[in-house]
C-alpha cells in the first residue's frame, strides 16, 4: 500500500499561509473592538486609560532591553558616588527624573514638529498612516519574525553619538546622565515611540507618550541589580517579543485612524458602514426646513449622536451641531471629502455646505484625532416627497424652530428604537 507523501517545503509553505491568514483576521478582531469601544464606551476616560496603561506597559517591557544598553551608565555614576561616599537611591532618582525630562521634551518636539508638518486633516492623516506603517515594522522587527527586518531602525548620526560620548566623560551628575539618554535612539522600541510622537501632530500628545512610555521603563533600569537576578537570560527576548506585538497593535490602530482623517474612505468604520447599508439600509433621516435639508446632533463625551445620515445630491445642508460636552478629541470635526473642520465651542453651532456627489455615496467623517466617527450617506434615489414641502411655512423665530425641529428629532429617534425593539423580540 503506497502512502502519500507530503511534497517537501509544503509545510513551510502552509506555515506562512495559516501565519498571513492569522495576521489579516488579528489585524480585523483589533479594528472591530476599536470600532466597538468608540461605540459604546467613554472614550475620554477609556482612551486616557488605555493609552497610559498600554505605554507604560511596553515601557516596562522595553525596560529589560534597556538593562542590557543603559545598565552600564548607571553602573558608572553609581560607582562614582558610591566612592564618594553618595547614597545611590537619590542618584537613581535623579537620574530617573533626567530620563524622563528628556524622553517628554523630545517626545513634545517632534509632536510640534507633525503638527507642522500636517497642517490639514489629509496630512495629518498621511502622517499617521505613515506613522503606523514605522509601528508595524518595528514590532515584526522586535519580534525577528521577518529576517529581512532585522537591520530595521533608524541610526544615531555620528555627530551627536560623539556628542553624548563626550558629556557622558565630563559628567557624573545622574541628572544629566539622565538628559543624556533621550539622546540615545539606537534603541528601537524607544525610535518606536519617537515615531509615533511624531505622528500625533500634537506637541501635548507627542509628550504625554514619551513621559508615560518613560515612567514604564524605570522601575528595571533602577532596580535592574535585583530584579533581573530574578530572571533568566531566555524570559528579557521572549518580554521584548510582547512588547513588539503591542507595538504593532498600536501601527495598526494609527493607520486605521489616519486613513479616516484623510476621508479616502477605506478606513475600518467606513467598510462597516458601507457593507451595513447594503444589507440593511435604515439610515436616520433628515428634517426638512423651507428649501434645506436640516440635520440635528449633539456632542458629548461619548462620542456624536446620531452620527450617520441620509443627504441628497444638490440640497443644501443645515448641520445643527449640539456641543453639550467638549473634550480635547471631539472639540473639532473634519470631513475632509467637503473640506470642512469644524472647531466646536460650547452651545448650538450651525454649519451649511450642500452635497455635491451622485450615486450611492458614503462620506465619512470623524474628529481631528480620526477616533470618533460618522458618515454622511447620499442614496441612488432623489427623495420621495418633495424636500421644499415646507417651503410655504409661515416665518418663525430661528431659535424656535430649531428648537422644536431638535425635539422632532429626538421622538423619531425614540420611536425609531421603539420598533427595532418591537422587531427583535417579535422575531425571538
């Protein structure tokens, strides 16, 4: 009886399929839970938890890669005062807060630095995609899973490593020493991070990365004589792969929400949106006021409800913008597609623009950050009833017709709700 053989390298070649096919299903779980918790959760209280818990996290990780570059400095300065009859846990503590001063400083300036670079939303974008394209990089590069990454970061020019050289043998301040150290990006998961700063284009937010990805990584670099004792020499690559796949999810939710803030179209939410219309197009309708079409919608800390509507082609927009309560993500709207940004004050702003596309058309837009979004719909069909029906209403007081135009909405929201609750029990 002839057993069938396997052909030789097919199992390498089933490898790599099943690894890609994982890859591209990782990569769609990590956008749908992003697409989730802007959703459904406090984003100005789950991102800020998030962010610091997730930097600090790949800090500490990075930090046993650290011990290997930066343990010799603080060997040397603890040396040094230990001579001089110091105590070394202040010099750790100096050199601790040096550290950090200099990480956020930097991570601050090439935020500024973005922020000029991307001085529209389409830039703005366009950095952060290209941003999270480093990201990815560098993660698959910490976690050798391509061998041609290997050799993949950035170098410190030779002017500046000469540089931090010579200070570091005229100084034995920790402090110093500390300053000193943002300087060194030969370490990769700190280019990482750099990078990212970078691709903020906010000098607020550029800082807050590093500061908080430098606090995670002192508790090994000052500690680093007992706890890596406790450690063996295989576990600090295997931490350092952790710290890569994190790294990586990050590149992965920068380029989804950079792509949303170049308005292209293709980002994560926007493919869900455009699958869901075809499978079940009940979208939110406009209200119609004289020869406009209005729409109403309030911004909160959660994000912008409703967010999805149904324009039509050549009718002039109404957007009637609620801001009950502002944060630094949702303070300023883009929708790149019309060339709007939309910088929210507290109170009823209106914004008028009149939709211009035919056909089936999906618009996306979002706030300045590309984390909270929405979508502007313009059906194939004009609409059913004519849209200057009201156009022979008597005159009344803006303000008042505003007011009760919100609260129309409002009940056929409710009512909206009412009958796909109706809908879902009735079918259980």
């Amino acid at each position: 009886m002839n057993v069938p053989t396997v052909p030789p390298g097919s199992h390498r070649i089933l490898r790599k399929i099943l690894t890609i096919t994982l890859a591209i299903l990782g990569i769609a779980f990590i956008l749908w839970l992003d697409r989730w918790f802007t959703a459904y959760v406090d984003l100005t209280k789950f991102n800020e938890h998030l962010s610091v818990g997730l930097l600090v996290l790949i800090g500490f990780l990075t930090g046993f890669h650290c011990v290997g570059m930066c343990g010799p400095l603080i060997l040397s300065y603890a040396t040094k005062n230990a001579r001089a009859g110091y105590q070394s846990h202040f010099a750790h503590l100096l050199y601790g807060v040096g550290k950090t001063v200099s990480y956020t400083t930097i991570g601050g300036l090439l935020g500024a630095f973005g922020a000029i670079v991307a001085f529209t939303p389409f830039t703005r974008g366009a950095v952060g995609v290209a941003a999270g394209i480093f990201l990815i990089l560098f993660g698959l590069h910490m976690l050798q899973v391509f061998p041609a990454l290997s050799h993949f970061q950035f170098r410190t020019p030779g002017f500046v490593m000469r540089f931090i050289g010579k200070e570091y043998r005229k100084h034995s301040n920790p402090f110093v020493i500390g300053l000193l150290n943002g300087l060194m990006i030969i370490c990769g998961p700190l280019q990482a991070m750099y990078v990212m700063a970078a691709g903020t284009g906010s000098w607020l937010e550029g800082a807050k990365i590093l500061f908080f990805f430098g606090i995670g990584t002192l508790p090994l670099l000052l500690g680093f004589g007992f706890l890596t004792s406790l450690l063996s020499n295989n576990l600090t690559p295997k931490l350092l792969k952790v710290s890569g796949a994190f790294i990586i999810i990050l590149g992965v939710l920068m380029i989804n929400r950079g792509v949303a803030l170049t308005g292209i179209g293709v980002d994560f939410h926007t493919l869900v949106v455009r699958v869901s219309q075809q499978l079940f197009p009940l979208v939110e309708q406009p209200f119609s006021i004289g020869k406009e079409q209005t729409i109403t919608m309030d911004v909160t800390k959660t994000g912008y409800s409703p967010n999805q509507f149904t324009l039509h082609k050549g009718v002039p927009v109404k957007w009637i913008i609620n801001a009950k309560e502002l944060t630094d993500c949702n303070k300023v709207i883009v929708v790149p597609q019309y060339g709007l940004e939309i910088k929210l004050q507290p109170g009823v702003q209106v914004i008028e623009f009149t939709p211009a596309e035919s056909g089936e058309v999906v618009v996306p837009w979002s706030c300045w950050m590309g984390m909270i979004h929405g979508t502007f719909i313009i059906p194939k069909n004009p609409p059913t009833q004519s849209i200057n029906q009201t156009s022979a209403a008597p005159a009344v007081d803006s303000n008042k017709a505003t007011e009760e135009n919100y609260q129309q909405h409002l009940l056929h929201e409710l009512n909206d709700q009412w009958q796909r609750a109706k809908s879902f029990f009735s079918g259980i």
